[in-house]
C-alpha cells in the first residue's frame, strides 16, 4: 500500500527542489538564428544517425536471413520441378 501522506523524506526532496529551482539565475545568453538552427540541424543529424544505425544493424541481417530462405524454398522447388 503507497502512503498518500508526505513522509520527511519528500518533503526534505521537495524542500531541495524548490530551493534550486527558485534560486536560479538568468545566463544572460543569446543564441542567433544561425546558432539556433545549426544546434537544431545537428541534434536532427544525431538522431537520424542512431536510427539509421539501429535499422542497419537489425534490418540487415534479418532481410539475408529472409533471402536465405526464400532463395532454400525455389532450390527446392527447382528440385521438385525436374
């Protein structure tokens, strides 16, 4: 059963929170329309790359397995014919 009640534990946790939360100060920084959308373009780059990565990686060898298999089947097939 989840105790609904606040334990001193997260209200300490809370406590920090807040405390971080509201003391933070402005950077006082720009980013420009170029920086802005270089940063943009290579975070869009970085995520292309891993599922291009991911789908070489898995794809792949289960579209040679497949291939495999299906060029066994006509073998025999091709067998069965003559």
């Amino acid at each position: 059963m989840r105790p609904t009640h606040l334990t001193p534990t997260h209200t300490v946790n809370l406590g920090l929170f807040l405390m971080f939360f509201l003391s933070a100060t402005p950077a006082h920084a720009y980013i420009g329309p170029g920086l802005g959308v270089g940063g943009t373009i290579v975070v869009l780059v970085v995520i292309l790359s891993l599922i291009l990565a991911f789908y070489a990686i898995v794809w792949f060898p289960i579209k040679r397995r497949l291939k495999a298999k299906s060029e066994a089947k006509q073998a025999q097939v091709d067998q069965a014919d003559s």
